[in-house]
C-alpha cells in the first residue's frame, strides 16, 4: 500500500492535459444538461397539490429490506421495523411520502432475480400512487458493472468501467450503457448511479480503482460522456459520480473523510474535465462526493454539504442545472461533523436536490421538515429541488402513461441472447495481455491439462460463485482437462504447498492474482509455482498493478474483474481463441522504484508483437 502512494504523484503529474473531449467543449462551461426552459407548468400544477410533508418526501432515497412491496419475510419486517419504523417499503412510502427508493443486493435482499424485482418495482409504484399527491417513484440502482453490480441472475453482466476503459471503444462504452439501460428500464427502474466520473491516479484508492475508466482525463471524459448518451438513450436517468472527483484518495468515504490535495490548476486539469464532459453530453444527475477539497473550499466542508462546490463550482462555473444526488448519507465522510439530522438540511442548503440512503429516515425527514417550518429552507428552496426531480420523473415518462413493468418487454429485453452476445464482444475486447515471453500465449495445441490456481473472489451478486472454479469452467467449455484449486488472498504454507503439488503433471498453470501487495502471500505462491517449471499463465483479476510484485511470470494478463463475462474472456484469450486487444488504462509503476514507470497507459500486447 505504502508503494502504491508513492507513485500517486507520478500517475498525477503524466495525467493528460485535457483540451476538450470529444465532444469538443471540456474547457469551457458546459451546457446546462436538461432543457429546463420548456413548459413545466403541467408539474408545477403536481407541485401546487402538494404538502410540505409530501415534498420534503420527494426530496429522499432511502433504502429498505425485502423482496417484496407489501409481504417480505418475517426477517424482513423485523428489520425494516427496526431500522425504519414501519414493516414494509409500502408503509414506508406511505408514512414519508418519499420520491424514490434504492434497491441493494445482499445485504437488503431486494434482488432475486429479473421477475421479482419487476414485480417489487410494480408494488413501490401503487404505494407511491396510493398517496394523497399521487406521483410515481424515481426507482434507482448501483448497476455500474464489473465489481459494482446489483443484478446478477437473469440480466446481462457487462464488463465494468476500467475494463471498457482498456477497451478504448466509444461505441462499446456506449452500447454497454444502452443495454444495461435498457434491462433496468424493463425492469421498473429509471435512474442509475453510473458513470463513475473520477480519474484513478492514485494506485492505492481503495474505493474507485477498477470503477474508474483510467488515469487519463482525456480518455476518462470520453468514455463517461458515451455512457452517459447510453443510458439516456435507453431512458435512464445516468448518474456521474463522484463530484468534484475522488479518483486521487487513498482513504475510503465510507469510513473516513478524504482530503483531495490538488491545486485549483490540478483540479480544472485532472478531476473536472469528465464532469464537464457529462454535462456537455446531457447527464441528467451528478452524485456529490464525501470528501474536503481545500482549493475549491477553504472552509473543508466535505462536498456534499458546501455551497462554494456544489453552487458555486458545479452550478456555477460548470453551468449544471440537473439534479444533485448525495452520495449515501450513512458514510462516515458526511458524518464526521455534524449529526444525522443537519446533515440533509445542510447537503440541500449547499444545492443538493436528492438525499440518499439518510442511516435514520425519520431522524433526516424530520429534520428537513423543521427546516422547512422554521424557514432556514424557504419553500421556494424546497420547491426547486422538488421540480428538479418531477423533471426527471416526466422525462423517462413515470408521470405519462404507465409507471408499470410489462410482462413481455422484460421476456424481450432483460437477459437478451443479442445482448448476452454483445456482452461477449465488448468483454473480449478488453482483456488485456501485459507480458508474453517467448510466446508463451496462445497456449499450445499439446496444452490441454490445466491447473487453475490461485485468488478467488466471490461473484459480486452471488457468493455461492467464485473466480477460480468459474474460470476452470470456463476453459473446460473450451474442450480443456482441468483441476482447479482457490488460494485466497492470503494463502498460507499449507495451501502454496497443496498448489505446487497440484501443478505436477499439468501442463500449465494459470494463476489468479487479486491485489496483490509488497508482502502479499500470493506473491510466494507465484514464485513457488514458477519454480515447479510448469509454465505459468498470471491473470489479475482485480487490478492492473498486481503484475509490478510478481517478478518473471512467462504471460500476465488483466482482466479487470472477476465477474463471468470477464473471466470467460480471458480464458478465449489464454486459449487463443480470440486476440488480446485491451491497452492499459493506467500506467503501473515499479513496486521497487514508484518513480519509475514499468508499463505506461496505452501498453498491450498481441499476439502478432
């Protein structure tokens, strides 16, 4: 970790200086991102209905447990009892008025599969219609792709942001927009918090890392200005995040309140152009990071919550005009000042419209409702952010005909064969081949017996799967004899010694590698599997830097995650059925010279080279 934040400066200072982006406007203010001039006298009348009660509502996102509106399961209810005060998202709706919901894999149990979730999508919008205004919910996600993925079973699984920023391919970026789009629409939901907008030039970010598109600003705007068209195409509200830019960090907002360090000239150069670009583009929201950025406020507050950022720079400087999405107001970044109830009144005192994932919705509705009395948020506050979001609600159509899911378009569009064939395309464009001595890839028509060894994450949306027997997998498809054998991260004696003896008789090994570190294990387990004299095949399946710790491997690849779509990617490259054409998105430094560059952005072999 030490290593990987002294090269962070070197990524910092080769960032590109960034003109313009392809849409031509990056250096100068951009475009207001929605056409706000037009008649919006028809939700004016919808915001004239209204409660203050019922707009304050409006104003949040809150999460919940269960898989269904009105009947989860007992668990279920007692957690949402606990957490939220009411049994079920129905009651919730119904208590607080809200204007829309997040769903969460996991931990919330909102997600099962592609019907389920159409049907919970269904539920939330006759609760929200039940109400005395009725106005359907603005229903959102984290579907970024890759490492960040709520939907897994049943829906098309893209490759995420780093590994579509090593594919290069604009169109790709776009397209995979358009299809996940396109299956969360289906599926009851309109606003999506992606695309990640920052710039990883910090090796050591724990947060954004693979979820950005690369250390190029240039590159970096391009692409989430093509996804950011992707998305909108598909009519789902894009969410570029994280403003102003959390791609130079090496502490987490979740846990902890990051300074950004760079200067005014870093920030116009490094963090601002992908925002620009977005908004250039037409994205309809921008998620606010937890984070202090001394040179664009002095006071430190942390972005979400200070004007001279969200109004003075975003609004202001930057021209957007859409609406401003808290991060998830549960993170520690946000919390380390003030308390759970003047946090959302300060985020929409600083320009903030949509306040998510409040940790205490009662404590954070109430607390923006005594503003609201007491006259510290005049109505005419209130009311802007209330139209902001009832504009968004009219544009991907909630407020004109049905808000209602279709048994038949989610049969035609969710889990596609032509997007699952697509997925395939885009994915394979990415792999990327970062070291091949003596042509050890392909492998050889003889190498049929294969070892696979090594990290193993599990699935993003299902821990019953992992990297390591789903790779195998892979290459068994692909007519290979193989055993495999999981690691982990952290491998001990016991399991390096299990793999060296596993590697006898093999003709060769592929190794996964998963952050790899100065004193990670795994790097002991390479170096043992080298000296078996099998060949070795290394593939990160996380990040791009492990290759720098390990030494002479014959072949390393990246594959940028670890989801199916990558992993069976990267066994047709190993293969040799199709060609690595993926190029760095980021440079790797040495690990014993941060200083010094071991493959800059842009590196990637084939197999002609």
């Amino acid at each position: 970790m030490q290593d990987r934040n002294l090269s962070r400066r070197t990524v910092l200072a080769s960032a590109t200086v960034v003109a313009a982006s392809a849409t031509g406007v990056v250096g100068a203010a951009a475009a207001p991102a929605v056409a706000h001039r037009r008649d919006d006298r028809h939700l004016r009348r919808i915001l004239s209905t209204m409660s203050v009660e019922a707009k304050v509502g409006q104003l949040f996102v809150p999460y919940f447990y269960g898989t269904s509106a009105t009947s989860p399961s007992q668990y279920d209810q007692e957690r949402n009892l606990k957490e939220l005060g009411v049994r079920t998202v129905a009651e919730l709706i119904a208590k607080y008025h809200v204007g829309g919901v997040i769903y969460f894999s996991g931990w919330a149990n909102n997600i099962q599969d592609p019907r389920q979730v159409a049907a919970l999508s269904d539920g939330v919008q006759r609760a929200s219609l039940a109400l005395p205004t009725p106005v359907p919910s603005l229903i959102s996600i984290d579907q970024e792709h890759g490492a960040n993925v709520r939907i897994g079973s049943g829906a098309t699984q893209l490759p995420g942001a780093m590994a579509l920023g090593a594919g290069g391919s604009l169109c790709d970026a776009r397209t995979a927009g358009r299809i996940s789009g396109a299956e969360l629409a289906a599926l009851g939901i309109h606003q999506n918090f992606a695309p990640v907008a920052d710039v990883n030039v910090n090796p050591a970010n724990p947060i954004i890392n693979i979820r950005s598109f690369g250390a190029d600003p240039g590159e970096v705007s391009r692409m989430v200005a093509a996804q950011v068209r992707g998305y909108q195409q598909a009519g789902v509200v894009a969410c570029a995040k994280h403003f102003p830019g959390h791609g130079d960090t090496a502490e987490d907002s979740h846990t902890g309140l990051p300074v950004i360090t760079h200067t005014r000239e870093e920030w116009d150069r490094v963090d601002a152009p992908p925002f620009r670009a977005a908004i250039a583009a037409g994205v309809d929201s921008i998620m606010t990071a937890h984070l202090q950025v001394p040179a664009l406020d002095p006071s430190n507050e942390p972005a979400t919550l200070s004007p001279a950022i969200l109004q003075g720079v975003l609004r202001g400087e930057l021209g957007f005009d859409g609406v401003i999405v808290t991060d998830a107001l549960n993170m520690r970044g946000v919390r380390t000042k003030y308390g759970d109830d003047r946090v959302p009144v300060l985020a929409l005192k600083a320009g903030a419209d949509q306040l998510l994932f409040p940790p205490d919705i009662d404590v954070a509705f109430h607390g923006v409702l005594a503003a609201v009395r007491s006259g510290e948020i005049t109505e005419e506050r209130l009311d802007a952010s209330v139209l902001r979001i009832l504009r968004l609600k009219d544009k991907v159509g909630l407020l004109r005909g049905s808000p209602y899911t279709s048994a038949s378009e989610i049969e035609r569009v969710v889990g596609a064969r032509r997007h699952r064939l697509a997925a395939a395309r885009i994915t394979e464009r990415t792999t990327t081949l970062l070291v091949n001595r003596n042509r050890a890839l392909p492998l050889r028509r003889g190498q049929r017996k294969l070892l696979v060894v090594g990290a193993s994450p599990a699935f993003p949306t299902d821990a019953t799967r992992s990297t390591v027997p789903e790779l195998a997998a892979a290459f068994d498809e692909l007519g290979y004899s193989t055993v495999h054998l999981a690691t982990g991260r952290t491998p001990d004696t016991a399991a390096i010694d299990a793999a060296v003896a596993a590697a006898q008789g093999r003709d060769a090994v592929v190794v996964t590698t998963d952050n790899v570190g100065a004193t990670s294990a795994q790097r002991t387990l390479v170096s043992r599997l080298l000296a078996t004299g099998v060949p070795v095949v290394h593939l990160a399946v996380r990040n791009p830097y492990d290759i720098a710790h390990l030494g002479e491997v014959p072949a390393s690849l990246v594959s940028y995650c670890w989801t199916e779509v990558e992993l069976r990617a990267a066994a047709r490259v190993i293969a040799g059925r199709v060609e690595p054409r993926g190029k760095l998105p980021v440079p790797v430094q040495r690990a014993d010279a941060p200083s010094q560059v071991l493959f800059p952005a842009g590196h990637g072999l084939t197999y002609d080279d």
